[in-house]
C-alpha cells in the first residue's frame, strides 16, 4: 500500500511538472515518526544541562543550542542550565590566582566568587542568550540572584571528620517556581547561571549538576538531560571490552558507585540524576553533548544513545 501511494505521488508530480526525490520522502518519514515523541513531551518540562568543558567549541554550542530551538518551537518547555569550571579556572589563572580543590569542589574566596559571577553571567550566559536569540526573541538570560529565586545556605563540608571552609559554595535551600514558570509561559526558554543568594544577599557559586536537578524537581519535569564529553556510563569487564549501557537503575547506579565501575567525575552527574528521580522527575539522560544533534535523536527518535537512568525498572 505505501508503495502504491509513493507510486501514485511520483507520477502525479511528473504529469505537473514537480520533481520530488527519494531524499525529500525520508525526511517526510523521519517527521512522521517524530510525531509521537512531539505529542509525548509537547507542554512539558525537559531540563537540559550543559558542562563548562563543552562551551569551548563554539560549532558544539551550536549544534546544542539548534536542537534546543526545535523543541522549543514543537512546543517543548525548555529549560537551559549551565556550568563553567573550565573557564573560572582560566580566568583565575589570568588574574594570577591559584585554583584549590577539596574533593573536586572549588574553595571559593570574596575574591573568586566575583570572578564565577564575571564567568557564568558577564560571559557564558550571555553568549549563550545570544546564540538562542538569534532564532527570535526566545531566550532569557537569569542567575539565582535574580529576584532571588535560588536561595542557598553556605555548604558545610567535612573531610575526615574535620569541617573545611570551602568559601562562598553553596547548597540550594529553596527555588522560586513561580519566578520560571512566568518565563516559560511567556514563551521563552530559561538560560540559567549556577549561582543563588543567602538571606543576607551574598551570593554563592553552586555545583551546576545538583543545581540542575534542584530546578528539575522543582519544576516537575518530564525529562533532565545531562550533556557530557563521554556517551554514558560503560560496563568496564575489560579495555578489550567496554559497554556502553543504555539503561540503568538507581539502584544499580548506586552499587556501581560502590564497586567504583562508576567514579570520578562521573559521580556527582549520576547522584544529581537519582536525586531528580527522587523528587518526581519522569527520567534522567546522560548524553554525549558532543555528537551532533544528540539531544535530537534522544527526544524523537526510538534509537535511544547515552545512559537512562530510572527509578525502577520500566
């Protein structure tokens, strides 16, 4: 039947004179099967996480940012939340001041917490704003401290049973919903700085992962989707052979951190996931930002890449 029906389309154009190729019918197909994933996610939340390491090939943003502006015009409720470790620490590097690390996480003096502030709203999410902008007016550039709609407390860090300052870092203590539900219901997509207020007005840098699947919970999104340099999280039975896995629990996810099959900096993307799962979030992806169109093919396509993670098995 359908080859009767491209038969009859083919002939119909040569008798008007219209050309129509094989080419142009696959793209029909790959709409048609797009359909049902549009009406799936069509009015609902995916939260998309981009890492600092990625925003240093401007053809990756991109192509990031282009598969951001189809979903927002099928009607998909974008939300854009970025980090920028890389480039606070070349910046710190510029100003002569030495990076420190505790655990992975950067003490934060007066003094850097306003380069972060320079970094994550002066320049990457400006440049980020600006990119989406030029599709039309559909992107709106935001940090915590704006009308204070991430409130945090200073984090409380112990290392072997001694607590460390670790400066102006801070954990999410509340989220103002309401404060992004007006953006995305004026039609815009949120573009958001780490960074939130405490009571006293200071501001803190706060770690993008977990801030990302605060804002997920909050919002009760259908989808959070963690882009990363690597595919996934890979069985390791062995160099000569490495598995990607398509799918995992919390559960599961928990006793790889355990066994170290999931380690380093791996981790705190995979714990800011089951949190999300935690607080009501549909599902949780973690994808290679550096494959062109990825978050595409994850959002319309029955192929599925990188890792999902769920609460349960389903």
């Amino acid at each position: 039947m359908e080859k009767e029906i491209k038969i009859k389309n083919l002939k119909y154009c040569k008798e008007n004179g219209e050309d129509i190729s094989d080419s142009y019918m696959q793209k029909v197909g790959v709409l048609l099967e797009s359909l049902p994933y549009i009406k799936e996610y069509f009015n609902k939340v995916v939260i998309v996480k981009i890492g600092g390491s990625m925003m240093e090939d401007e053809g990756i943003i991109k192509s990031v940012l282009d598969d951001l502006v189809l979903m927002k015009f099928v009607g998909i409720k974008v939300v854009l939340i970025h980090g920028g470790g890389k480039q606070i620490t070349k910046l710190m590097e510029e100003r002569g001041i030495k990076a420190k690390f505790i655990d992975g996480l950067r003490v934060t003096t007066k003094e850097v917490i306003n380069l972060v502030k320079m970094v994550l709203v002066g320049s990457i999410n400006s440049k980020l704003v600006s990119f989406l902008n030029q599709h039309g007016d559909i992107a709106v550039g935001v940090s915590g401290d704006d009308a204070n709609f991430i409130k945090c407390n200073k984090k409380i860090y112990k290392k072997d049973g001694v607590e460390v300052d670790l400066g102006y870092v801070g954990e999410v203590e509340s989220i103002d919903r309401k404060f992004l539900d007006d953006i995305l219901s004026n039609n815009h997509i949120p573009v958001i700085a780490t960074l939130g207020v405490d009571e006293k007005g200071n501001s803190y840098n706060i770690n993008a992962d977990s801030c990302a699947s605060d804002i997920a919970k909050s919002l009760e999104a259908e989808k959070m989707i963690m882009l990363t340099d690597v595919d996934g999280i890979f069985d390791d039975k062995g160099k000569e052979n490495i598995k990607l896995i398509s799918r995992l629990t919390s559960e599961q996810c928990i006793k790889m951190i355990e066994n170290g099959k999931i380690n380093s900096g791996m981790i705190p993307k995979v714990r800011a996931c089951m949190d999300a799962l935690d607080g009501s979030v549909g599902r949780t992806h973690i994808l290679n930002g550096t494959r062109e169109h990825s978050i595409l093919v994850e959002i319309f396509t029955d192929k599925g890449i990188g890792t999902m993670i769920t609460s349960k098995n389903v």
